[in-house]
C-alpha cells in the first residue's frame, strides 16, 4: 500500500467558503491528526501528505479571509 488512503484531505474552495470560522478550526485540527498519521505510515512526503498540506493551506487563507471580512463590516456600522 503506498500512502495510504487520504478519505475527507479534499476540499474544494467553494465548500471552504460556506463554512464558518469555528468548522474551519475543526477541520483544520483533523486534517492535523490525519497529516501526523500520514507521516507516520509513509517515510517520504507522498501524494496524500502533499494533498492534506495543501488543504490545511486553504483552510487557514479562507479563515484569514473571513477574518478581514467581519473586521471591515465592523468598521462600516
């Protein structure tokens, strides 16, 4: 077996961006876990690690994202 299965590392930016801040967190954490296990079972930097770096990557922008959106509604009111 090479890998490993990477089952939920896939998200598409636009289901990224219906989420809420705190489900972004919650992702993130778990595809935290599933990246220290993926690196536990495989011994080089496979196709999965690489996917659920890449998604915890998007995870974070999006969160960034919809950080600076609430901050600029605040200072319109």
């Amino acid at each position: 077996m090479k890998g490993g299965k990477i089952k939920m590392a896939i998200l598409k930016a636009k289901d990224i961006a219906k989420m809420s801040t705190t489900e972004i967190d919650e992702k993130k954490k778990e595809l935290g876990l599933e990246l220290v296990k993926s690196r536990i079972t495989t011994k080089k930097t496979g196709k999965g690690t690489r996917e659920i770096k890449r998604t915890i990557a998007r995870l974070m922008t999006f969160k960034k994202i919809n950080e600076m959106k609430n901050k600029n509604n605040g200072n319109l009111s």
